[in-house]
C-alpha cells in the first residue's frame, strides 16, 4: 500500500478523517453520524450507511485496514492509525 493512491470517496474520507482526528478513541455509530453527516443523535434512527462506509474503507486500504477496529456494543477504535501514515496512506 506504501507509495499507492487510494481514491476514496468524499464521505470516505471524512469517516478516515474523523477516526484519525480521533485516534485512539472509539467512536460510536451515532458519533461519527453526528460528526461526518451532520445527524444529531435520534433514537428513531436506524442507518447502516457507518458501516457501509467502514466496509468500503477496509477494502480500499487493504492491510493497513487492520487499524480501523470495531468494539463491539461500543463503536470504532481508530487503533494505531500511526502505522496508516507509515504505510504511506495519510
């Protein structure tokens, strides 16, 4: 991956952004709907547009991928997004 371009939707790109902006912390569904689509928090809201833009973001960024962890019943941790930049993807 080191050195390759790796197009990314716009919406792609600002969930990689938020998670990096982020980095560490796990971020939860309604977090990053607030943060990426502007979508306050609503119990009535049922969408899995985050995870559909995650899946994509895994696929696109291949291994280094294995930095963007979902917690189960918590969110997505950003890992060690670190290792992302070393691999060239920033």
């Amino acid at each position: 991956m080191k050195g390759k371009l790796v197009e990314l939707s716009t919406k792609e790109f600002d969930v990689l952004k938020a998670l990096i902006e982020e980095r560490g912390k796990v971020l939860s569904r309604e977090a990053l709907l607030e943060k990426v689509w502007g979508i306050e928090e609503s119990s009535d809201l049922d969408t899995r547009t985050v995870d559909q833009h995650i899946a994509r973001l895994r696929d696109k960024l291949g291994s280094a991928a294995d930095n963007v962890v979902t917690e189960k019943m918590l969110g997505i941790n950003s890992g060690d997004l670190d290792k992302l930049e070393r691999k060239g993807i920033k």
